[in-house]
C-alpha cells in the first residue's frame, strides 16, 4: 500500500519538506504534487498557505512512466541552466564539485527545489594552482635539494543534459600542467639561501624548470669529503683455541691459548693511516675532516719488520700488548728446566717463556717475560711473571706476582706528571730570564744555561731535584721490566739536572726534547692496558698473590692467604683467613671458619661477590660499603643496589 499526504506550509518547499519527515521518505522516492502555491486571498487582506501532496513511488517503472507525463523539469542545453514548471511538479538541481550554483544570488551546496520565483545562475568553476618550490639543504649542507610540484590549470564546462525532474550538474574537466619556473628565479633562490653559485648544478636546475610533475632535483652539491682512515694492525694468528674432546684431560696452561709460529712466520701486517680530505659544502664553508688515528708498533728484539710486515725470528709464542695506540710484538722463546729449582740450579731470569719440571725450594727466585709454568709446588719461593704463571702443585708461604710492571708503571707515570709540570715552568723561566738580558735562550752556552738551571734548581724549585732522583732511581731498579723507552728518558734527566759534567746537552732544544719525549710517555702508558694474565694453582697456604689479570684456585683453597687481582678472583674449595681483593668479580665456594676466622671479600663498586657457604668471620666490602656475616649463609650474592647501598641476597 502506498502511502500518501497532503500538507500546508508557508512555501511549497517547507511543505514537501514536512511531507518528507511525516512519511519517512527522500525526495527521489516520492511523486510531488503541489495542490496550491503560497499566496493571499482577493484583495491581499488573508495569506494562502502553499498546499503540496506528497505520494509514495511504487516502483522505478511507474517512476519513469509518472516522469513522462510530468512537462516541469530541468537541463543544462548549450552551457546554460533552463527550467520548466509544471501545474503538478517543481523541478529539483544538485550541485557537484566544481560547478557555482546561485539560487537567488545565495550560493547553494546541497540539493534544492526550484520555484517559479527563483533566480537560477549556474556555472563551472576555473582554477589555477602556481607551481611549488621547496628547497632543502641535507644535514651536512653538502647537497642543496629542490622539490617542483608544478603548476595546473583547471577548465571546467557544464555538461549538457536532457530534461530532468532531479538534475544532477557535472562538469568536464581539462587540466593543463605548466611550469612557470625559470633558470634565474631558481638561481636567486638558492642565493637568497646562501648557496654559493659555484656549487650550483646547472642540469639540475634545468631539469626543475622543465619537468611537469612532481619531481625531487639535487640543484647544488658541494665537494664531499673523503674521511681519514685510521692505521691498524692486520693480525694473521688464530688466538682462538681449537676444539678438541670434552674427555680429555685440561692442560691448565691453554686457559689463555695462545698459538705458536715458527721462524719466519708472518704474524702481523701494519696498515699505515691515510690523512683524509676536507670537503667544502654548499654554502662555501669548508668541513674539515678528523686527523686519523696512529698506530705505533714497537717489535721486539724476537721479530723482523719488512714494509710493514711483521715477522718472527725464533720458534715461539707471539705475543702482543695493546696500550691506547702503542702495540708490542716478540716472540717468547722457551726455556725448559726438568729438575726442581734449588741452590744446585741457581735462581732462573729468563726473557720469554719459562717451564719447570719439578718443585722450586726455599729462598729461590724465577723471573720470566713471558709465561711461568711449574709442575709441582712452590714453596718459601718468589715468584715473577709478566704474562701468566700456572702452578699445577700448591703455594706455601711464597710470594708470587704476575704482571707487577703494570702497578711499577702506574705509579711512575703519576710521578712522570708532576715531573712534567716542573719541566715546562723551568723552560718558561728561561724564557723570562734570557728575555730579560736581552738574549736568545736557545743561543745562550752551555756552561751558561747550567749555571742557570742550578740556580732555578736551588731557589725555586728544590722539591724537583729530589722527585727527579728518585724517579731515576725507580726507572734504574726495574731495568729488567721496563721498555728501552723509559731508560732513555731517566738517562736524559740524569745529563740534564744531576751529572754536572756532562754540558753538551745543556741547551733549551734539549729540554724540549725531553718535554716532548716525556708527554708522549704519558699519553701512551697513561691508558690502562687491558690484561689478560692469569695466575692459577691448585691450593695456597701463607702466601702473597697478585695477578693484574685474573687468579684461579683449581682445588683446595686458600688458608691466611693475601690474593689481589685487578680483574676476577675464583677459589674453588675454602678461603679462610687473610683478605682477598678484585676489581670486578669474586667466586669463592667457601669462606670463614665454624671458629669464626676473619676472611676479608673486598670488590670495587661495580663488583659481584658470590659465595656458596659463608661462615662467621667473613667480612664483605663492595666499595665503601661492608658487612660482616654472623651466621652460616648459604647461596651469598653480595652487590650494590640502584642507590649505591649494599645488597646481600
């Protein structure tokens, strides 16, 4: 059943409107039959309201059909807006995008129903984008980027219709590109931007003015630069220890593996550094490259160096020591005592690898370069490694040290500064002294410039004749440990400020020498080196330990003993008594006694002690911050916690 209504408004189209909300229905789903337009009564005393009744369409068929007999309408017929109104219905139009519909000289968007009052003006809208320049410059300002979006022009006509009740207006596009760039308003851009023209790409500047969509341009690009490379050291070792079978039996000697090479093997190659060169970017400042970074290769006395090449002379064990920039080279040979060290043998100094095959006895000593092992034990004995010392038997009451140089080192460079300091003050009072008399400092005579220099030794700077011997001394005691290097510079200081024969190399050019020599070995010891030394044995008893590396107990234990290591310490069995101090981690499996014996764990604030059982008596430090534990413990995590306290778990 189809539904019907009739109603009465002000205006026919308030009363479609109405009509519309009451029956539920749009506008095309409805056949509009206006009864009686808005209007007065005879004589205009009474207003006439608009009468419209509005019927349900049944189907499209009858639509069409109803539409035929319908004479109002609506077209578009040679770009121009006609209407037509009929006795029984009001022709509606919608507007579309791109096309101006006036009604009564008020723009309209949505769709409207005509009246015979109304003043219909309708045409199709023409637009015009400019083109886009954007001009962006990359982080480094090297390359200068224009980004074109060209411009368009948009010509629209209304298309003609046939007669319509509903007309829905369209309009025909025709879209013309155009660039309206040119070379010269491209160039003053980049201009006004600080560019400097003699980095402007002309074809690329030519193409941005040309093209006809959206495109990316390099319109400037400066001179890039080519980075430093720095030197290194191509090692041609495999340090990495081969796999062998999980059941066969640890040569505790490989926990470092390091390769052997045969005479004439290639060991390492230096690649020299490469200076880079700067680059200019595109607004003319110049970007300067960094220097690169050097490597200075010191062979030993055990390695050939041919065009950067580095050859063993003996059969041996390669080793090499990175400090900051400065790599060591040799090659340790090895010396093999089968017997057991005592006053028979005589006591052992041997520059590479040392093995003994027995036990070494009371008041013996042995000193190596290079790798220390012993087969049986070590009793009342001192013991020196440079590298790493493996004791496969057990220490009593001996003293055994690996890498020591390292602290010797460590403490020399600190007096290497303050002795530093004094050089250059003495220099600069030279310079006043010898300004002041109207001289050339670096003309004045030797006995002269002695004279002088003793002076400023004896008035002003007394305190650094002391330090300076004493320094020579230290460098002089530990001859066998230190590098050619430092005995070079105590010989210096020695012509300079202490021998008061020796006037030939009493000149400022000298001093400075000495300067300049002095802060290289300040620059090049002051790094830490990064150990990798390792003193391990399988038990000790009243004795001293103390590795730059790590220190390993395989078995037993320790009992009274002092162990210092500046990286871990592990001790399997117990630690009961004397102190053991790490700079990063300690494991230990026991420690303290049930008598409650004082065992002091002391680690550096970002170190982890952990401990299977702790009895009574064992003291933790971790930085600043210790606990003694009062009753056994099992499972012990001791560390510090976000907010620097200790936390013991």
């Amino acid at each position: 059943m189809t539904k019907s209504i009739t109603t009465q408004a002000e205006t026919v189209g308030e009363a479609i409107k109405d009509a519309l909300e009451i029956l539920q229905l749009t506008i095309d789903d409805v056949h509009i039959h206006v009864k009686r337009p808005a209007g007065t009564s005879m004589f205009g005393l009474k207003r006439v309201l608009a009468e419209v009744t509005i019927t349900e369409r049944e189907n499209t068929n009858s639509i069409q059909e109803e539409s035929e007999k319908i004479p109002a309408g609506v077209r578009i017929h040679d770009g121009q807006l006609e209407v037509r109104f009929g006795k029984q219905a009001y022709p509606i139009i919608v507007p579309t995008p791109g096309v101006e519909l006036l009604i009564n000289g008020i723009e309209c968007t949505g769709r409207m129903i005509l009246e015979p009052t109304d003043r219909v003006e309708c045409e199709a809208i023409t637009e015009e984008v400019n083109t886009q320049l954007v001009i962006q410059l990359s982080d480094d300002q090297m390359i200068a980027t224009a980004l074109v979006t060209p411009g368009k022009r948009i010509t629209r006509t209304v298309q003609n219709t046939p007669w319509k009740q509903v007309l829905k207006i369209q309009a025909i596009e025709e879209v013309h590109v155009f660039n309206e760039l040119t070379i010269d308003s491209l160039m003053e851009e980049l201009h006004r931007m600080g560019v400097d023209p003699s980095y402007m790409s002309m074809n690329g500047i030519q193409q941005a003015v040309n093209t006809l969509e959206f495109s990316e341009f390099v319109v400037a690009r400066g001179i890039l630069p080519i980075e430093s490379q720095d030197a290194r050291l191509d090692i041609h070792l495999n340090f990495k220890k081969p796999e062998g079978d999980d059941d066969a039996p640890i040569d505790f000697r490989e926990h470092n593996f390091i390769p052997t090479v045969k005479a004439g093997q290639l060991i390492a190659t230096y690649i020299p550094a490469v200076q880079g060169v700067n680059g200019i970017n595109v607004l003319g400042v110049t970007y300067k490259v960094k220097p690169p970074k050097d490597v200075i290769v010191r062979p030993g006395p055990t390695v050939d160096s041919i065009l950067h090449k580095l050859y063993a002379k003996i059969d041996g064990r390669p080793v090499i020591e990175w400090r900051s920039k400065l790599a060591k080279i040799y090659v340790n040979r090895e010396y093999r005592h089968a017997a057991d060290v005592s006053l028979e043998s005589g006591n052992i100094h041997f520059e590479g690898d040392v093995w003994i095959g027995g036990s070494v006895h009371p008041s013996m000593f042995i000193a190596a370069s290079g790798f220390i092992t012993i087969m049986r034990n070590c009793t009342k004995a001192s013991i020196r490694g440079t590298k790493s010392v493996f004791i496969q038997g057990s220490i009593f009451s001996s003293t055994v040290t690996v890498g020591i140089q390292e602290k010797v080192i460590t403490i020399m460079i600190n007096d290497l500064k303050e002795i530093l300091d004094y050089l250059r003050n003495i220099d600069s009072a030279l310079v006043q002294i010898f300004a002041l008399r109207g001289e050339n400092p670096e003309e004045v005579p030797p006995f002269i410039l002695k004279q002088v220099i003793q002076l400023l030794l004896e008035q002003k700077y007394a305190a650094f004749t002391d330090m300076n011997r004493h320094f020579i001394q230290v460098v002089k005691n530990h001859t066998r440990r230190l590098d050619q290097e430092w005995l070079g510079l105590a010989e210096r200081l020695y012509q300079l400020f202490v021998d008061p024969l020796r006037e030939e190399h009493t000149n400022v050019l000298y001093l400075r020498k000495l300067i300049e020599k002095a802060n290289q070995l300040i620059e090049i010891y002051g790094e830490e080196i990064r150990p990798e030394s390792v003193l391990q044995a399988a038990f000790a008893l009243n004795s001293i330990l103390y590795s730059n590396g790590d220190i390993h107990i395989r078995s037993k234990g320790v009992y009274n003993c002092s162990l210092t290591a500046l990286q871990d310490i592990t001790i399997k069995g117990v630690c009961r008594g004397g102190e053991v101090i790490a700079g990063r981690h300690i494991e230990l499996d026991e420690t303290g006694s049930p008598a409650g014996v004082k065992t002091c764990i002391q680690t550096n604030a970002g170190g982890i002690i952990q401990i299977g059982k702790a009895y009574p008596g064992t003291w933790i430090q971790i930085g600043s911050q210790h606990h003694e534990i009062l009753q056994i413990r099992q499972h012990v995590t001791a560390k510090l916690n976000e907010e620097g306290l200790l936390s013991i778990k």
